[in-house]
C-alpha cells in the first residue's frame, strides 16, 4: 500500500481534522506518517499515527505554547480602547 505524508499546523482544529483522516487512510490499510512540529507529536502518536518531526531547533518543545499566549496577549491588548 501507499505510505501517506500529512503536513498541517499543530493546531487543534487542524489536528482534530487531520489526526482522523490519517487513521482512515491507515485503516484501509495505509502506512501514514505526520511531519510536523513536536508540538504536534504526542496527539499524533495517540492517535496511532507515525510522527517525523520537523523545524526542530526553530519551534522547540514549549514554543508554541509561548507564541500562541504571546499572540492572545497581544490580541487583548489591542481591542482595549480608552
């Protein structure tokens, strides 16, 4: 059979997406494998997916998390009108 690469940002609703499209490909009897950041590893690997990570030294273990709380606080910031 085909061995599926999946590429998609380590997003939650990308990933809920995604994760299950995977495990359909790899039900009909498909190797899949998703490369993405390790923000993305342990859900892909729960999922029962291969993993191959990717921008390993740009978006280390943590840094997502940083970003996206650096961005919400940003965000806040900027719909405070006085």
């Amino acid at each position: 059979m085909t061995h599926f690469g999946l590429i998609c940002p380590a997003s939650t609703g990308h990933l809920n997406t995604m994760l299950p499209l995977g495990k359909e490909l790899q039900r009909r009897g498909h190797r899949v494998t998703l490369f993405g950041i390790l923000h993305a590893q342990a859900n892909t690997l729960a999922s029962g997916l291969e993993f191959q990570a990717i921008g390993e030294s740009e978006y280390p273990a943590g840094k997502m998390v940083q970003l996206l709380t650096q961005r919400r606080e940003t965000e806040w910031n900027d719909s405070i009108t006085i």
